[in-house]
C-alpha cells in the first residue's frame, strides 16, 4: 500500500487525477471503477481539463460505477447517474455505452445485481478502481456490519451515512435509505485500487483503513488484502497517520 499526503484537496485531487490518467494513458482501453461524491469531484476536474486540452482521451475506456440510491431516476439532482454525467461523462468522449451506473428504479433489484456483477466479471474485472470512504469506513455502500458482502447488493444505509448525505438534499427526510452497491468480491478483483480522502472527518476512517484491525466493522480495512492500493488523502485527512508513524511516500 502506497501513501501520500498532500497539503490540501486541489493537490490531493490533482495527483488522483494523474494516476487515473496514468492508467489510461498506459492502456487506453483500460476499464475504470468510478466513485461518486465531493472526494472525486476535484479529481474529475482535471481529467476533464486535460481532455479539453487534447491531452487525454476517453473514448475507447470502459467505466462501471460503484453504486447508486435506490428510487431516484437517473435525472434526478441527486443521482449518481446524474453526477458522473454532469461532473465527467458530459465532458469527455467516452461513449455513452460504455458507462454503467446501477439502476436506481430497477424492479428486480435481485437480478440486477447478479447481472451487475456478471458484467464486471465478462470484463475480466477493472483495470483500476477509484473509491471514497465514509466517516463510518464505508466503501462504496459497503457499511460496517457482521460481514463482508461479496456481491453486488441492495444495502440499508447507516444513520451516519444518511446524516453524512443530507446535505446534499432539501431535507434529512428526503435522503434514500437504500442503495445499490458493488460488493466487496468486485471492489477486490480491480488489479488497482485507488483510494482518495480529505477533510478531518475523514481521518479516523483512513487511519482504521490503512492500520487497522481487517474487519468488517471497518469496511474500508478489507483494502490491506489487496496487493496494489494507492491511497491519496490531504493533511487533514492523513493527520492521525503521520501521528501513528505511517510511512508515506514523497
């Protein structure tokens, strides 16, 4: 596992941004694991910048998303549909076709999921996978509990996720209780692992993920199995790092 702490989210966001365009660059039909949220959001940025400067190319890459609210349309503000359309796909060349976010509306969500994870698997799995982290460890939608869920899975979210979320929504009341998320099995079979955080909020997750006990209580700890993790955060974020002796990179 690879650290670097970065002096602030603008620097964090830019040297995530450089790994994702190192990744496509290296193979230009790479397939790509996307996360949603404010984490990626500056990351997002720059990639659409370097394209706009003809520096960068999407359009032979393949994405899958990490999750979405179940019961919100893909129109709606507040989808993760919606935020990679606004935030990247709108932006960039990537084919519309090859972008895939869970449907929030799906009526069979059993089937759905079981034909989510058979599509990542005919992909031989993604080539590199982003992911956030909640302030309760949560990956993806994968919240703290008894175990880890391999599949890709309807899962009830954690009060402290929906507190985390309501900011984004008119009111506490209007936040989805359930989301559609990647289970553990595929969010481990990504060959890369790129795992982004900042704000102070943050730090106690980081620090459970990186040196932690490997449990599901801490989702985001399962990431110290896999053996090509890049974890980027800024200082806030990495302060409990550096005060447990974490050797970082740079």
């Amino acid at each position: 596992m690879r650290i670097y702490i970065e002096k602030d989210y603008d620097a964090m966001s830019r040297r995530a941004a450089t790994v994702i365009a190192g990744e496509i660059l290296h193979n230009p039909a790479c397939v790509l694991g996307l996360a949603t949220g404010s984490t990626p959001e500056g990351a997002y940025k720059y990639l659409v910048d370097w394209h706009k400067q003809g520096l960068l190319s999407f359009k032979d890459v393949l994405s899958v998303n990490l999750d979405e609210y179940v019961g919100l349309a893909p129109s709606h503000d507040q989808s993760y549909r919606y935020f990679m359309q606004s935030n990247l796909f709108d932006h960039v060349d990537i084919v519309p076709e090859n972008t895939r976010v869970p449907d929030g509306l799906t009526k069979a969500p059993a089937a759905f999921c079981a034909d989510y994870d058979a599509y990542i698997r005919s992909l031989g799995y993604v080539d590199m996978q982003l992911l956030g982290i909640g302030r309760n460890g949560h990956i993806g939608f994968n919240e703290p509990g008894d175990c880890f869920v391999k599949e890709t899975h309807v899962v009830d979210l954690a009060e402290s996720t929906i507190d985390a979320n309501a900011r984004f929504f008119a009111s506490r009341d209007d936040v989805p209780k359930q989301a559609i998320s990647m289970g553990m099995g595929a969010i481990m079979g990504a060959k890369k692992i790129l795992l982004a955080a900042s704000g102070e909020e943050k730090a106690d997750a980081i620090l459970g993920a990186v040196t932690g006990t490997i449990s599901p209580r801490c989702p985001g700890s399962i990431l110290q199995l896999h053996p090509n993790v890049v974890v980027i955060v800024d200082e806030a974020a990495g302060s409990k790092l550096r005060a447990a002796g974490v050797s970082v990179c740079g």
